[in-house]
C-alpha cells in the first residue's frame, strides 16, 4: 500500500478501511497472545536459552519491554478465562484492559468482569477497579510492570498485588526514578538508619540511606554467593561426597561470571544473574566430582529446567499433553471457537 493511493480514496472508503484494518490487527493480537500462552506454558524459552518468557520476547520477538509485559499479562489472564480472547477479538476489551483485570479475573468472575469493562477506556476502567475492589487499597495501575517482577516465573496465572508493584523508571544516563510502597517495618528501619549513619548530611534524604543500604546487602550477598573470602586458598581440594569446596565454588563463579551458564543448542547462552545455584553437569551418582571442570552456575529456571530434563521429564509444565492436542486440532489453545480466523 503506498501513500498516494490512500490519498486518492474517498472518505468513506477510507473509514471503511480503517475499520478492517484495526479489526485486522485485533485478530491478529489475539492470534500472537494465544501463541505467547501456549509457549510460555510449555516453559520453551528455557531450551531457547532465556531464564522467562519476557526475556526471550525482548531477544528472540523484538517486542519492546511493555510490550512484551502486557502481552505475557494478558495471554497468562487468557489461559485462567479464555473469554477474554473472544472479548478482545469483539472489540469488546483492548489490550490495556485486560492487563487492568488480569489479576482480578477468575473463571467464576470472567463474564462480569468482561462485561463491566467493555467498550471502556483505560482511564474509565482504572477509576472502576477501586470501586469493585475496594478492599485491595492503593491506587490501581495498569502499569509498567515492573521488569524484573515478571521476568522470573513462567508459571501460568502469575501475578502480583498491584498495590505492591514497584517501579523504576530510567530519567537520563546512570539515574532512575523508583517509586515503592513500604510498610510501617520497612518505614522504621529507614528512619533508624537514617539517624544512624554515620557522616552524612543533615539532609540525607531517604534515596541516599537506601543507596548506602543496598552496596551494603549487595556485598554481602554477593560474598555469600561467591563464597568469597578475604585470604582465599591458593590449591583447590577436590570434594569429598557432595561437599563442594570453597574454593571451587569460587573458581566457577568467577569462570561463570556469576552468571547462568545454560547455553541453548543453537548457542544462546542465557546469562541471569537472578537466583543463580551451582549445579554438577554430570551428576553426582553418575560419578561426577566436585571439582570446577564438572560445575557451572544455573538460574532459577534453568536449575529446574534441567532437574526435569534428567529425570526425562521432557520440557517443563508436562507439556507433551497439550504439544499432542495442539497439533490436532492444528489450533493454538484458547482460539475462540466462535471468533473468525484473520483474512
Ligand atoms: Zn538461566
């Protein structure tokens, strides 16, 4: 389609085809969120060699960060209340909206809340929200989810308490905004800290405290993970049982980086620094020894992952199942059955 031939259609006609198009590209959001579901479900960002679903969107998808956050949002809500699918096809729902009811929507719930929000803005379903669930407090937000809160968990349904979302948002080189709520716990130890540290200023303000608290936790837990010591042993010791020396474990993280070393098989290494473990890559009861050559570094998602690979689970989320079902009916799950496939 060029420019000129735009220009050249009548009014109505283009009103017509404006219409078709926006159709079309529901269709096809609705398509893509079915497909992100049913992926995510399967876990298979982790062979892919990504430690969540919203990474492997970023890298592999080209999706932008909010992006690729409302779309997991919302393709996770789909797989609880698959009506929300046909909702957002009709026209009925947009994408915000159904990130906005996401965390609220249950199977029981689904057809009124679909309904109470349809052909709603954003705006106008953000004032409704407190006022249907008033018992969850603080404003409700739509909102950028935080990154790294979605990043880790592939689990279907997952989701968190609105009120408690934080969020950082980046202001120029090297500064971020972060916007939190803390409770009355958290309140108190930062006027404690506050009144106690040393050398500050009289107007050391709380983003200052938390800096200086958080080098302080990040040390500590980073000397922690490491095993780092401030006279590490010069000859590494080879295990004995399942015991991993120090300073083996030393050595692998420094090889590793401190990071996931599950690389995929078409050599995307993953590289989180999120919960990362030790992991033997020839097990211990096969004969493997604790020494660095047979240990790397695992995240999270890749720790699990490959537990269930070696016990010849097959992919995470027992998706051999649903892989079976999805090739015969040839339709990704949650295609509304009453929805028009794209033209
Ligand atoms: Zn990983």
């Amino acid at each position: 389609m060029d420019a000129r031939s735009l220009s050249q259609m009548s009014d109505a006609a283009l009103e017509l085809d404006l219409h078709a198009a926006v159709g079309r590209e529901r269709t096809s959001t609705v398509e893509s969120l079915a497909f992100i579901g049913e992926f995510d479900a399967r876990g298979l960002h982790l062979p892919a060699g990504y430690p969540s679903m919203f990474q492997y969107c970023l890298s592999e998808l080209s999706l932008s960060e909010d992006s690729a956050s409302k779309r997991i949002r919302a393709a996770r809500a789909a797989r609880r209340c698959p009506a929300v699918l046909a909702a957002l096809a009709e026209g009925g729902l947009h994408l915000s909206a159904v990130v906005l009811l996401a965390p609220r929507l249950t199977p029981e719930s689904e057809d009124e809340q679909i309904a109470a929000a349809s052909r709603r803005s954003k705006t106008q379903i953000e004032l409704m929200l407190p006022e249907r669930f008033p018992s969850e407090g603080g404003p409700t937000t739509a909102t950028p989810v935080p990154f790294d809160s979605i990043a880790d968990s592939h689990a279907p349904g997952h989701a968190s308490t609105p009120s408690t979302h934080s969020k950082v948002t980046p202001l120029s080189s090297g500064r971020y905004r972060l916007e939190t709520t803390i409770e009355q716990l958290g309140y108190d130890d930062l006027a404690l800290s506050k009144a106690l540290l040393p050398h500050t200023s009289p107007w050391c303000d709380a983003a200052e405290v938390m800096q200086q608290a958080l080098r302080m936790l990040a040390a500590h837990l980073l000397k922690r993970a490491s095993s780092a010591t401030a006279k590490p042993r010069a000859q590494l010791r080879e295990a004995k049982g399942r015991h991993v020396p120090a300073a083996v474990r030393r050595e692998v993280w420094q090889r590793d980086g401190g990071r996931c070393a599950f690389v995929s098989e078409s050599g995307v290494r993953c590289g989180s620094n999120r919960l990362v473990r030790l992991d033997h890559i020839v097990r211990f009861a096969e004969g493997g020894k604790s020494t660095s050559e047979i240990l790397r570094r695992l995240c999270g998602p890749h720790d699990q992952f490959e537990v269930k690979r070696r016990l010849g689970a097959g992919s995470p989320s027992g998706s051999n199942a649903s892989h079976a079902s999805g090739r015969r009916t040839g339709e990704p799950f949650g295609w509304p059955t009453n929805m028009p496939r794209g033209k």
